[in-house]
C-alpha cells in the first residue's frame, strides 16, 4: 500500500477509497490494516506524503508554487495553500522565504 500511495502521488484521485478499490478490499478495513502496520492513518499518510513532496519541490525556485501543488496531487492552489498552511503554520511562499 505504502508502494501504491507514493507511485500515485501526484494524483488527485489517490485517496483511501480508490487504494482500497485498487487492492480489493473495503476502505474501512484497508484503512484498519495500514494503521495496525504504520502507526498512522491511510489518510494522514497521504497528506503527510503529499506535503512533504510539496515541500521539496518548494526548495526548487525554479517551480511554482502552483506546480508544485500540482506535482503533490492538489490541482486547486486555494486548496492546497490552506491545507499546507494547516500542516506547516506558513504558506507555501513563507516556508520558500524561509
């Protein structure tokens, strides 16, 4: 699953649900299984993935902050500027000045 998440990354369709589809099993139960194995949640594996990814491509001036919200799987900047705020207490623009 862990494999599946970070091949999938960047796309907007990853979510609990669709891993759970891809594996064939229910979403509880697959969300049950990753937290018993990782000590995390399926969900906040994914975002924290997905900010982490963010976050790095921010260290790269040479990529937007819109493309970089796009390469982390948020195809709406808005979003993503709050989520990412949420996650870090700056916005993507703060955390590059940094």
């Amino acid at each position: 699953v862990r494999g599946y998440v970070m091949e999938n990354l960047s796309s907007p369709e990853l979510t609990v649900q669709s891993a759970a589809n891809h594996f064939y099993l229910n979403e509880d139960y697959l969300g049950r299984l990753f937290k018993k194995a990782e000590g995390i949640s399926l969900s906040k594996f994914i975002i924290r993935e997905r900010m982490e990814l963010a976050a790095r491509l921010l260290q790269n001036e040479s990529i937007s902050a819109s493309a970089a919200a796009q390469q982390a799987g948020y195809p709406n900047y808005s979003y993503f500027a709050e989520a990412f705020k949420k996650y870090f207490g700056c916005t993507p623009t703060e955390y590059r000045n940094q």
